[in-house]
C-alpha cells in the first residue's frame, strides 16, 4: 500500500499574500515562491481561483463587499477617471 502525500492547508490570507507579493513590481510567481517556501505552480493556482471566485468572496473595497458586477464597474470608473477623453 503506498503512502497518500499530506499537503499542508495554507489559510486565506496567506494566499492572497502570496497572490499580492507576486504581482508586486519586479516580482515573479517564483521569486514570490522562493520567499515563502512554496512552489510557483501553486501561487498561479491561487491567483486563478481569485479570479474565478463569483460575487462577493474576494471583491472588497475598504472592508465594503461589492458583486462582481459592482466590481468591475468600480474599476472601470476608476480608469476613466484617470484616463479622461480629449476634448473636442
């Protein structure tokens, strides 16, 4: 009979730091890896679940809950307010 690997469950919040650390500029999957002890593979596995994850799970502003929906509009504004359209 073979032995099962035991994977170690990391929490919530250190993937999301994992995830954050690796979008960092200059900063890579592995570079962020490297740091934490973990593999690269796992941390584009956590930023694939984020960005899979419907509603309201990870779409926090200052602590407030927004849909995705809400999100994505949010974002959008928000680049339109610093990218306005040219004058005619």
């Amino acid at each position: 009979m073979t032995k099962k690997k035991r994977t170690q469950a990391y929490t919530e919040e250190f993937r999301r730091e994992a995830v954050l650390r690796a979008e960092q500029p200059g900063n890579t999957n592995k570079s962020a890896a490297e740091e934490l002890g973990i593999s690269a593979q796992q941390i584009y596995n956590w930023r694939r679940q984020f960005n899979r994850l419907s509603d309201k799970q990870f779409n926090t502003v200052q602590g407030v809950e927004y849909s995705q929906h809400e999100s994505e509009e949010l974002r959008r504004l928000k680049r339109d307010l610093h990218c306005p359209l040219p004058l005619k």
